[in-house]
C-alpha cells in the first residue's frame, strides 16, 4: 500500500494557501452534477453536508439518531480553541499550531495542524455569525478560558455546553439546506457498508433503523464523519451509538486504519460504580481552571475530606508540574490520578478516585461566580452521585473519553481508498498521540466548514467518473454479503445478551489496553478478545426479526465489529514499543514515570491494512518529518 | 444517600411497529440498585426480557448525560418523571421506593406517530427548523467575532433559550400538545442575538406557519410545558414568540 500524505512542500505558514490555489476546482454550475453521500451529523459531517450543498454539490446526509441534532458532538462541554488573542496574553497561530503539535507527542503532521491551527479563527467568526451564543464579557466582546496544555487563554466557549451550541449551529446550517432541497437527509439509519466501482467509492449500504429495510445510495463520492470508536471499552464517555461500523466496513475495503492505539483517558470523570452501568459522564476539563486536585499524603487515610488538614494533602498536579499546575494535558492528570490510585492514597468506597476541589475558588470568587460558568456539570455531578459539589470536593476518576487514531487520511482528506473522505474524530490527522482539550471541536468544524469543501472538489474535477447507479453488480453484492451476516446473527440463539459479552470485552479493553500496556498483558488480552469473538458467534441471543425496528440487533452487529476492531487496537499498542501522548507502554517511561518516546524508531504513523479475515493485518508507516518544531521530550513541569 | 436495591413493578406500554394500537404490559424489575439511572434500570429489564426470549422494551436514548434530547418517556404521568430540571436519562432510582409501582409511556401527540414501544416520531420538530430556525451566513465570508458587541445579559438571555435540547417533553406535557415553549425558544435564540435580526420576522411567521401545519396546538397558558422542561426553559420565550410573531405580522414585508 502506498501511503502518500499530499503534504504540499513550502514553508509551513505558506502550504494551506498555495494548495488551495493549485486544487482544481468545480464550477458552479458543475457542482449541481455530483452527489455526494455525508455519514454522520455532527460537527465535521454536518457542517461538511451544509457547506456543499451551500456551494452547489448534491449531499445526501445519514445519521444514526431521530434527527441529525443529536451527534455526540453535543456532548462536548468545555470549549472550543482558537488562536484570537482577544484576551491580550501573546497568542498567535504558530503559538496554537506549537501546543497542539507538542501536545500530540509529537506524532501528527506538522502541516494539517498548522492548517488546523490557521483555520480556527475563521472558525469562532462563522460560528458567531451563525448565532453561537459564546460566553461574552460585560463590555459585549466575547469572553475566554483556559485548557490543559496552554499557558493562554483561548477557549470559547457557551456555559458548560460549548459542543451543544456549536452543533445546534451546524443543525441550523444543515436544516436551511434540507429545507432548501441542497441536502437529503436520512435519519435513523446505519451504515453498514462502502460500496467501490472501479476502485472508487461510490455508494453505501444502509439499514433502516426504523423498518430493517437494507437500502443502497450512490455517488460520486463518500465521507464518513463516524467519530471515535471509544465503545470498544464499553464504558466510555461516548454515545450509546457511538460505533466503528462504517470505518471498519471502509477498512475492508482498503482504506487503512490509523494509529489505533492513540485512546485518551480522560482525567475527570464520574467515577464507575455497579455492573449495570452503561456509560460513563464527564467532568469537563475546564474545570480545572478552577479546582485542585488533591488527593491525602498518607496511604489509606480514610477520614471525609473536610478532616484532612492543608499540610496532610497532596496537590500532586501542582507539585509535580508547578508551571501547568491542574492544566496538565489529559494524559499527564491522568497517568498521575492512577499512580496515586495505586499507592493507595485514592479516595472514596472503591479507592478508585481522586479530589477535585473547588473550596478555595468559591471562598474566592463566590458561590454565585462558580454557579455561572459550571453551573450545568455542578447539577449534572449532583444528579449522578447524589453529592452536592459545592460544599463535598468531586470524587473523580479517568475514563476512555476520546480516540486519536482513525482511518488514515491524506491532507486532502481522503483515505487510502479513492474518493472515500473522512473526517473529524473519525480520523486520526490533527492530534497525534494525545488531544488538548478544546481541540476536537475545532477539528470537526475545520475539517466540515473548511477543508472537505474544497479538497473535494479537487478530487471530483480531476476524475472520469462513469455514472454508476444502485443497480451495479457491486451493491447487490454488497446487499447480498450483508444479509447473510445479519441472518447468521439472527440465528445464532445462543445463551448471553449483547451486553453482556460487550461489558466483558470493555473489560479486556481496559485491563490489558487502558492506561498502562505491557507486552505481556497486550499478548494475553489478544488472545482474550479473539476468543470471546467465537464465542459471540456461538452463543449470542440476539431476539426479535431483523425486518424491524430492533436495538439488540443494532448492538449485535456493532459489537459483532468491535470485537474485530479491539484485536486490531491492541496488535497497534503492541507493535508500538514506546510510549507516547496516551499509549503508555511500562517498558519505556523515564525515571520520573514519564511517557518516553523513541523517535528513532517510532515517529511514524502506523497504518494498518486489511489483509483478508482470519489474515494477520499488513503495517504500513508513514514517516513523520518535522521541519518547522524540534523533537523533545515533552515537560510540564 | 446509601445505595440500596429495590423492587419495582413496572407498567410498560407496548406497541409493534406499523400498528396503531398498543397495550400496557407488566413486568418486574428487581434488585435495582438506587445509583443506577431510569434507563439503566430499563436496560436491567431488558436484559432479562432477552434471556426469557422476550423481545425487550425499544426506547429512543444515546448520550446519557442529558444534552442529546434524544430519551424521553412519561413517568408515572410526567414527561422524564416527576424530578424537576431533569432529562429521563438523569432520573435516578434513588428517586423511587421499594415496591413501587411505575407507569412507563411514550410522549404522546398528535404531531408524534409512536413508532414502536416508547420510541415515538419527533421529526415535525425538524420542519419546523428547517422552515426558518436558523442564521443565512455561508461559510468564508463571516466578520471577526468581535465586530458585533452583545451584552453580557443579552448573551445569557439567548442562551437560556438556546439551551433547548429539542426532546419534546413540552409537547407531550401539554393539554394542547403545543410546541410553543420549543418554538419560542429557537425565536428568542435568534431574534435577541444582533446577526438573527435581519430575518426575524421572515422566521417567526415561517416557524409558526410550520407549527400549525405540522399539528401542533395552540398555547393556553397552562404551563406544563415550563414545569416539565428538562433544561428549566421559561415560558418568558413564548411571550417573547408572540411578540415577534405579531410585530413580524403587522410590521414586516415579510409575509
């Protein structure tokens, strides 16, 4: 497989701009000639489906919900990153493109994060124009805040729900050109497989949630704005219908999959209580603007945390990393909450949890101060562990949250597959091997509103595509394959539900690639997870008819692909022999339990291809060449 | 509070797909612990339903954190059950008692078909934004976001209003199935912001057009709509929907 990046050469500040001069574009009266499938509403899927149709191109647009206002996207809470320097504090777009790249390990292309990094202003401009009711200040200009990783502010955001507001933006932009008959749009519906013609992608195969109906859609082109595949691990911060299906299906037909084993764990969730539980909630990261974390000095102090005095508690965030304090990125607060955890010096019933407290904050600022910017988590923590988090510090914990990795993309965009695109959390591009926070708002927005738009039309205007439509022999095929595997589904009539084996893969996901991974324990939990896959074949209970509306079967086919996936995961976290961001191997860490990267011989992109079932996958590299940043070890402290 | 394990009865309405009659069903759900959430205790059931060969209860869920808008069922006669400010996925069982019998329903309106179970049909509400609830600004040509100066308190007036989640409890909380604390909402987003001026007329006379034809009720005050919202939208957003709705009708060019 060839790997090529299409990274323009050039000075890095000059790229984006000389390549989007040199696209060949579509005119406008053209674009009304191609149609284009979007998988996915959510920042990256809906903002690119609303942007074509706005220039011109026919999109049909699928989701997974009742309606495309309901993308995880909306989960997001913090905040969205941009380099405006409103606050005066010396920021500029070299100074974000620097953070992110640092932030990643050093593991994404230097030119799609500096475009990223370009892009985010016109970003928060659009966004505003488009009725995002940012935070403002008193004097009407807008307000900023602060994230792990950055000594600026730069964060927009709208109270606790930045991610709500910014894709009710995008759903507006999305519902005009629905309205305007630019996009159709499909609710309610899965994809479930990429069909290809003459070696292009140009079609999808879907199931109707609501009838079971199987459905076939042609194009010229596809992109798929899936997001992550954090599900993997069963708890997770993502949606309960957060899946891998349409990049894994895109997997099989030779679009390679990216760096698999970039998770990120977040620091401040919920904790986990109680097997029945079925996902986790997150506490946003800003609010560690605000809270310490703290756990006691002395291993199994048990006393209620309003006993313990100042001198008998440990700000370990603050000690360690004086200069970023409780703004560490995600993988540092993290790796650091488990190793108090492990010394037995965590809190709470399970000892699985860490303080984060906001006592000196409100003394300082103001009960009513607090309320205002976190107002929404503060009631949404009450809500869940029946504590009030103004007058008890939060017990929290780390949680899947996020995936760097995803399907490979050139910087155009486009997957190792021709005129198959993917987009935001769904790929692995802008973040390497770890994400600030604020980040991934801004890359979903970038890649929908700013890049796809004009990348794709470089690829449609330079190909000879013949028309194709839904009854070419590749999607009967396709449909054909497709059915056989949900019949089989179907029949298997075994003895365990669907959560059931789900919940016991989150368990191998977690305990042999969580946190910390060793060469031993990724061995054993490959053999683990490829023996629970037979087993699901052997003896799943999926009830109901797959001619109807039916949430078992949905699960089923989900899992069916997540238990393929995982493997891959843990194969990607065992061939990387160092640690970098949140893949943390035990056998490289430097004296102070730091992540050690080896640049010597891992600073490449590790894109994995589909050989086959039952095949071991081909590793393919992509070398990471920095020209404009200096490989280091990467300190907060 | 101490995590306890209770027993519940549970009264469920089911309805196949494509069928237009549905009935109530009972079924146990036992040993639930108080720390789990409603539809967690719902996944408990289901999960047994599926072991006894029953087909389990289909309801419309996906972040569980209460922001998507996408769960939502009547509890006991409440749209996401009685707890004020609450989505149905934020409901915890420390909310109810051992023994307790619960009726689960879905929303009910003449505007939402119920699909299968609980899951019911809410895509009228999408016409309806599609019909005007929304800013024209093509992506590319957009000012710096400084440009326009909102205040602090018009900014937090907006807000409130866009905070709507779009899950349809007012709807189903209504006497008259009206959308109007929805709609009003999306309109004050809109028309308090300076940039959602210049088609506010244009939108409001669109988005109640749309309402109607959608079949939708009319607002009589009654103020379910507000006591049931999730997200605490104030029923100030209908007043301030009748005000541009009425200037849009006899001031405006815009018909």
């Amino acid at each position: 497989m060839q790997l090529n990046s299409n990274v323009p050469s050039g000075p890095l500040e000059g790229k984006w701009d000389r390549y989007k001069f040199d696209l060949k574009k579509v005119n406008p009266a053209n674009k009304r000639k191609f149609e284009v499938i979007v998988v996915g509403t959510g920042l990256a899927g809906g903002s690119a489906a609303a942007t074509m149709a706005d220039l011109g191109y026919h999109v049909k647009n699928f989701c997974i919900q009742d309606t495309p206002r309901r993308a995880h996207s909306i989960a997001a809470q913090g905040g969205i990153n941009a380099a405006k320097n409103y606050p005066g504090d010396g920021d500029s777009v070299y100074n974000l493109f620097y953070d992110t790249i640092k932030g990643g390990d050093y593991r994404a292309r230097e030119a799609n994060v500096y475009r990223l990094a370009q892009n985010a202003n016109a970003i928060i401009d659009h966004c505003v124009a488009t009725g995002v009711p940012f935070a403002r200040e008193y004097g009407g200009l807008h307000a900023n805040r602060s994230f792990g990783g950055a000594q600026v502010s730069r964060t927009f955001y709208a109270r606790g729900q930045t991610g709500q507001q910014l894709l009710l933006g995008v759903y507006g932009q999305l519902s005009r050109q629905i309205g305007l008959g630019g996009v159709e749009m499909y609710a309610r519906r899965d994809i479930l497989d990429i069909v290809i013609v003459d070696g292009c992608a140009r079609g999808v195969i879907c199931r109707n949630l609501v009838t079971g109906e199987i459905e076939r859609h042609s194009a010229h082109a596809v992109v798929l704005a899936t997001g992550g595949y954090d599900n993997v691990y069963f708890l997770s911060t993502s949606g309960m219908h957060s899946n891998v299906s349409a990049c894994w299906a895109a997997y099989k037909k030779g679009a390679a999959f990216a760096n698999p084993c970039y998770t990120q764990i977040h620091p401040t969730c919920i904790t986990v209580h109680g097997d029945y539980q079925s996902k986790l909630t997150l506490m946003s990261e800003s609010l560690r603007n605000d809270g310490r974390i703290w756990v006691p000095k002395k291993a199994g102090d048990n006393r209620s945390p309003e006993q313990i005095p100042e001198n008998e508690r440990d700000y370990y965030l603050e000690r360690k990393y004086p200069s970023f304090g409780n703004l560490v990125p995600r993988d540092v607060a993290s790796r650091n909450a488990k190793m108090a955890c492990d010394e037995g010096r965590g809190v709470g019933n399970t000892g699985l949890a860490v303080y984060l407290d906001f006592t000196e904050a409100i003394q300082r600022d103001g009960e009513d101060v607090i309320r205002a910017k976190y107002g929404n988590l503060f009631q949404m923590y009450d809500k869940i562990q029946d504590e009030d988090p103004y007058k008890v510090p939060m017990k929290i914990y780390p949680a899947i949250h996020y995936v760097m990795g995803g399907t490979w993309v050139d910087y155009n965009l486009m997957t190792t597959r021709n005129g198959l695109f993917c987009l935001g959390g769904a790929n692995f591009s802008d973040h390497g091997a770890n994400r600030l926070g604020a980040s991934a708002l801004m890359q979903g927005l970038s890649d929908g509103y700013f890049v796809l738009p004009y990348t794709i039309g470089g690829y449609l205007a330079t190909q000879s595509l013949t028309d194709v439509d839904t009854s070419h022999q590749a999607f009967k095929d396709s449909e054909t394959q497709l059915n056989e595997k949900l019949n089989k589904l179907m029949n298997i009539n075994g003895k365990r539900t669907v959560d059931d084996i789900h919940k016991e893969l989150g368990h191998y996901m977690w305990e042999y690639c969580g946190m910390a991974r060793n060469d031993a324990g990724l061995k054993e939990g490959i053999q683990k997870i490829s023996a629970l896959r037979e087993e699901f074949w052997q003896n799943v209970n999926v009830t109901g008819s797959s001619k109807d509306f039916n949430q078992t079967l949905e699960k089923g086919y989900r899992l069916a692909d997540y238990l393929e996936f995982g493997e891959l995961l843990a194969r990607d976290a065992l061939t990387r022999e160092e640690s970098c961001g949140g893949h943390f191997r035990e056998e490289s860490q430097t004296e102070e339990n730091e992540a050690k990267r080896d640049d010597e011989n891992f600073c490449h992109v590790a894109a994995w291809e589909y050989a086959g079932e039952g095949k071991t996958p081909i590793l393919n590299k992509e070398p990471l060449v920095f020209e404009s940043v200096k490989l280091t070890q990467r300190s907060y402290k | 509070m101490e995590e306890k394990f209770i027993n519940l009865t549970l009264k469920v309405w089911r309805q196949k797909l494509g069928e237009k009659k549905g009935k109530i069903e009972t079924y146990q759900a036992k040993n639930i612990s108080t720390d789990a959430s409603f539809l967690e205790m719902l996944d408990i059931v289901n999960d047994d339903l599926t072991i006894k060969g029953i087909e389990p209860i289909a309801f419309d869920h996906d972040c569980r954190e209460g922001i998507c808008g996408m769960c939502g069922q009547v509890v006991n006669g409440y749209a996401h059950g009685e707890e004020k400010g609450t989505t149905l996925c934020q409901l915890h069982m420390r909310r109810f008692k051992d023994g307790d019998t619960v009726f689960v329903e879905p929303f009910r309106a003449k505007a939402f078909k119920v699909v299968k179970d609980l899951v019911v049909d809410r895509s009228a509400f999408d016409k309806i934004i599609q019909a005007g609830g929304y800013i024209t600004a093509k992506a590319g040509g957009a000012p710096d976001a400084n440009n326009l100066p909102v205040t602090y308190e018009t900014c937090e007036l907006a807000m409130n209003g866009a905070e709507c989640i779009g899950c349809g409890a007012c709807v189903a909380a209504c006497p008259n199935a009206s959308a109007m604390l929805f709609v009003g909402a999306k309109i004050s987003h809109l028309a308090l912001l300076p940039q959602g001026r210049p088609e506010a007329a244009k939108r409001a006379l669109a988005m109640v057009r749309t309402m109607d034809s959608c079949g939708f009720g009319n607002c009589s005050n009654e103020r379910e709509c507000e006591a049931s919202c999730p997200k605490n939208i104030e029923i100030t957003n209908i007043a301030r929907l009748n005000r541009e709705f009425l200037s849009a009708g006899v001031c405006s060019t815009a018909m």
